[in-house]
C-alpha cells in the first residue's frame, strides 16, 4: 500500500547465528486492527522465540530448527496501528543471545466510493467496445486520491474493453 518498510540486520558468531530481518508492513486499515508486520529470521540454534510488543499487546511465537542455518519467514497479524518492538531470543550452551529491531505500524483510514456507474457491455465476446464510467468519487482517507483500473488505465472512465472482470483501485495521497 505504498508505505515505508524499515529493514534491520543484526549478526551473531557463526555458532550462534541469528540474523532478524523486518521484510514488509502492512498499514491498519479503518483502525480494525488489520495490519500485519512480515519479519524473516535466520538462526541455527535448536529454536528461537520471537516476541512482537508495543502498543498494548504481546505475541509469542516458538521457531524450531530443522537443521544447519534455518530461515524462516512469519507474519504477525491483526496488529493495530502503533510503535512495536520485535525481538528473537536463541539458546545456545545455556546463553540466550536476543537480537531486536522497532518497527511502526502506520495507520490508513478506510477510503470509501460512491457514485453511481454506467456499464456498457462490449457486443460480442470477441469485441472491445464495452465502457466503465463512474459519476462520483471516493472519500475518507488523504485527498488526492488515485485511481487506477486492473487494465492499467487511470481514472474514473475505463473504455476499450473487451469481455472480462475489471476492478478499480483507489489509493490516497499516503499511500492507503
């Protein structure tokens, strides 16, 4: 959705190698608690623990090792907007090594449309001449607003088209 993502590298001895990576983060869309934070985490110990907290709420999670350095990609989710911490604790000859990274959850309010259409389906199934035109627009949100269709055009008018599912996409001027 267009916002900023933040990555994090920490290295350890190769004997306990433990390398957390924050690799994509997904706004809170209306304030539903819908965001999601995807961390990849790499560790050669027998397992690790992986900790989000902030904002009001904890999660745990336990990774276990499959042999020789693991990578492992985990997503945490139904994250409320907000400033978090994610933190992967191993265990090695009876010593935790904990590697940590802060990570923000940006909020986007709900973008809502309306408007009344008008269709023109195209005339045949081999034909192009079927149109999409939208009177109204979209609200919520940050104005300006982009709108682009899933055949690549922009805007509310959508013409040229043959027989087939089209959608409409509408991002705000943060991204949302």
């Amino acid at each position: 959705r267009g916002c900023t993502e933040t990555f994090a590298y920490d290295l350890f001895t190769q004997e306990n190698l433990l390398i957390l990576e924050v690799t994509h983060v997904e706004p809170d869309v209306g304030g539903s608690c819908n965001g999601s934070i995807s961390v990849q985490v790499t560790f050669n110990t027998s397992s690790i623990f992986l900790y989000l907290d902030g904002n009001g709420t904890s999660q745990t999670f336990v990774l276990n090792h499959g042999g020789g350095s693991d990578i492992h990609t985990f997503t945490f989710n139904n994250v409320c907007a907000g400033d978090y911490v994610i933190r992967a604790r191993s265990l090695l000859a009876g010593s935790y090594c904990e590697i940590s990274t802060p990570v923000t959850v940006p909020s986007c309010p709900e973008i809502t449309f309306s408007g009344t259409d008008w269709v023109t389906m195209p005339g045949s199934c081999t034909s192009n001449d079927g149109s999409i035109f939208i009177q109204g627009g979209p609200g919520g949100g940050t104005p300006p607003y982009s709108l682009e269709w899933s055949n690549g055009v922009t805007g509310l008018f959508n013409y040229n088209l043959s027989p087939g599912l089209y959608t409409l996409s509408i991002t705000d001027a943060n991204g949302c």
